[in-house]
C-alpha cells in the first residue's frame, strides 16, 4: 500500500496542473508515492554490497533496506535556473549576492561560478573561458573557511586539513567571472554569421 506525501510548505504556493500546491518559486517539483511498506536493497542491480556512486564520483556501502518512492511527474519551470544580470553600475556586487542566497539555499553547496550573460553555463569549456579571460584570483575569489558542506565529500575531513575540526566541515568558494559593469566594452566577444547548415553539410560531415 502506498500513500501519498506532501513535501513542501504550501503557504506560498502555486497550483500544478493536476491541481497540487507547491511552492511558488520552486524550479523543479517532483510528485510521487512514499511506500511505507516496501523497502529495497540499494545494491538490487548490482548485487556488489556497492551503492550507486554518489555526487563526488565516489562508492560507499549499500544499504540493506531502503524507502521506495514512486515518482508520477516532474514539473520544472521553462530553463529553470537562478539568473541575474547586472543592469546598472548600482548592481555590482549583488552577483555575490546571489552566491551567498544560493549557498543558505543549499547548504551542501561547496562552490559557485558566477559568469555574465554571454557565457553558455551548460558549456563547461565555455565558463572555464570566463574564468581564464574575466578572474583575478586575488580578486574576485571569495573564501568562505568553516562552513558546514556535504558530508559525502572526503575532502572535508581532518586527516587531510588538521584545521577541519569535524567531517563535513569545510571552505566553500565564490569564483566570480563577470565583468565590471563599467567596463562592459572592453570585453565585448567576438561574434560570427550563422552558417547555412545545409549548404556545408557534406563537409562538417566527419
């Protein structure tokens, strides 16, 4: 027997399409089943007595019993992702701003990239770009030492830093990549025409 679970507060709230609440400013929402009474090895494809790695492309010990949720739908804003952009001189700053929001967020969050506008975020060869082109380091990175971040990270442990005083804790980071506002102009990139796709496609066919 399955039941179903509410998530979130609906206090501030939006309707979904099949009449649900959930939050209003939420970028994804998952809607699904908790069954309380069915449980599930968490090696059951693998049977290696591994987990699935997690985010730091690690592998720890299976568990032997856990919750089965069952999801029925996802729901996401079109390109949901936290934006800002700097309009005017008096907007310098508030990008780290948005790293500070976007690290009491999440707290596991260890490291923001901040870039502009013009910089494709699903590209990483094209934020390392940024980073290479607008960053200083003396400058424009901001260490934040003694933060509370993920536990699953190895990194964050005292026998490799005798300053982490407990697992879990460590540094997190701003990198800020964007471009003074006053001077804009000077980094201006460079732009090229479309190409007819059709016409070349004999010869980009390799």
């Amino acid at each position: 027997m399955c039941c179903e679970v509410c998530l979130w507060d609906t206090s501030d709230a939006m309707m979904e399409p099949d009449g649900l609440k959930c939050i209003a400013n939420a970028e994804y929402v998952l809607e699904g089943y908790l069954c309380y009474d069915k449980t599930v090895r968490e090696d059951i494809n693998s049977n290696t007595g591994k987990a699935m790695p997690e985010f730091p492309g690690y592998t720890g010990d299976a568990k032997p019993a856990l919750p089965v949720i069952k999801i029925t739908a996802v729901t996401h804003r079109k390109n949901p992702i936290i934006q800002f952009k700097k309009r005017s001189k008096n907007d310098e700053g508030r990008q780290r701003n948005a790293a500070l929001l976007a690290f009491s967020a999440f707290s596991e969050l260890k490291h923001v990239f901040l870039v502009d506008e013009d910089v494709d975020i699903f590209d990483m060869s094209d934020v390392m770009w940024a980073m290479t082109t607008r960053f200083q380091a003396d400058v424009d990175m901001i260490s934040i030492p003694g933060c509370h971040c993920h536990v699953l990270d190895p990194s964050n442990d005292h026998a490799l830093d005798p300053s982490i005083r407990v697992h879990g804790i460590a540094c997190k980071a701003i990198f800020d990549c964007t471009v003074p506002f006053d001077q804009k102009e000077n980094f201006v990139r460079s732009r090229f025409l479309e190409i007819d796709k059709d016409k070349w496609a004999k010869e980009l066919a390799f």
